[in-house]
C-alpha cells in the first residue's frame, strides 16, 4: 500500500449527530463492519494514519478501534481502504491541507451514511438501574409509508422489544431518543407514540424480560 500523508477529518456534523454515534458505537462496543467503523472515525474529527488512530478524538466509542499489535496494520489497511472506497462514492470531499494533514469532511451524501450508521448499530442502552416503568411504542402508519414501517417494525424486534400487538411493542427501559431518531429519519415522527405505563399484567411480556431486568435489578 503506497504511503501517504495522515488524514484529518474535518466533522461539519451537527453536534447531534455526532453523539448519537459516540452512544451508540459506545453501547455497541464496535462497529458491526469495518465500514462503520471507517465513517464513526471520520465523524468524531478522528485521524487516520499508520501511526496512531487520534485516541483523545475517540472518547467513548469504546473498543471500537482498539487493536493489539499484530493486527494494528491490518486495520489499518482496512480502515484507508474503506475511507478510499467512501471517497470515490462521494462521501467525502477534500478541504485543505493543513499542518501536515490531509483535510477531508462529509459531503451531504456523507451525511446520510452517518445517519445509517447509527440506524444499524443503534440498541436500547442498558440503565444502570431499572426504574421499574414500561414503554410502549404504538404506531399507525399509513399503508403509503409501507417501507418506512417495515423497517422500524424489524428495527424494533432487532432492539428486543416484544410484539404484543401488531404495532404495538414493549420495552422495559428507557428508549424515546431512540425512536425519535428513528421516527425523524424515516419521516414518521406524527405516526409513532412512546408512553410510559406503571405497571405491566402480561404475564408473557414480564417472562420475556425477566433475565434482562433481573441482570439490572441484581447488579
């Protein structure tokens, strides 16, 4: 692989955006692919280079790109392939070089592959304490929206939630900021209800969570 100079990733994310994906890649522990990993680097203001992956740009992403020594150049080699392959798909653009670095931020197109990104590696994170409450997440989406109901419906499933009704899943912890993300991606936000309910006397829906809350009760 020929040498090059480091490359610097200018974030013109919104603020938002980016700690959505520090959560989720922080929750997730890594990235599902190399990809991923290649577009949450670049949208902390990470740098890429064979000597060192920006350690105080990538507070909170967990492990995501912490390797021993043996295989550190082999991510490294798929990291800069991936960013090659991003490049020529137009999700970066070049700013300026600067300082001895090459300069590269997210085009719109780019945006939208960040925003991917934290659909696929989002979850339900995990509180350290279970408040004892439940949410229900009820939606009515027109037949016209079909798509976008198909995939918060697997999205919803893929996060653990029970299916009590047809378009209508449960969760025992905390999980409104991520489907207002979901919502506001798919544009579907006026469709879509969270509430949060006291008490639950489904004995199923209680079974179904029962060693998840008991993994919170009993830290």
């Amino acid at each position: 692989m020929p040498r090059h100079k480091p490359i610097r990733f200018e974030t013109s994310l919104e603020p938002k955006l980016v700690n959505e994906v520090r959560r989720v890649i922080r929750d997730n522990q890594k990235a599902k692919t190399v990809l991923n990993a290649t577009l949450a680097l670049a949208a902390v203001g990470g740098i890429l280079t064979l000597a060192t992956i920006a350690p105080a740009a990538l507070v909170g992403l967990g492990t995501l790109l912490k390797t021993g020594r043996q295989q550190k150049y082999q991510r490294y080699r798929e990291l800069w392939t991936n960013f090659r392959k991003l490049k020529q798909r137009g999700a970066f653009e070049f700013a300026e070089e600067k300082d001895g670095y090459l300069v590269y931020r997210f085009t719109e197109k780019g945006k939208e592959k960040i925003k991917k990104l934290i659909f696929e590696e989002m979850n339900v994170t995990k509180p350290k304490r279970w408040d004892g409450k439940w949410r229900l997440v009820i939606f009515d989406i027109p037949e016209s929206r079909k798509q976008a109901r198909n995939a918060l419906r697997d999205k919803l499933k893929e996060m653990n939630f029970y299916q009590c009704q047809r378009s209508v899943w449960i969760h025992p912890f905390p999980c409104g900021e991520e489907i207002a993300f979901i919502t506001h991606l798919f544009n579907i936000e006026p469709y879509v209800k969270v509430f949060r309910v006291d008490e639950m006397n489904d004995g199923r829906v209680i079974y179904y969570f029962k060693n998840l809350i008991k993994e919170i009760v009993t830290k």
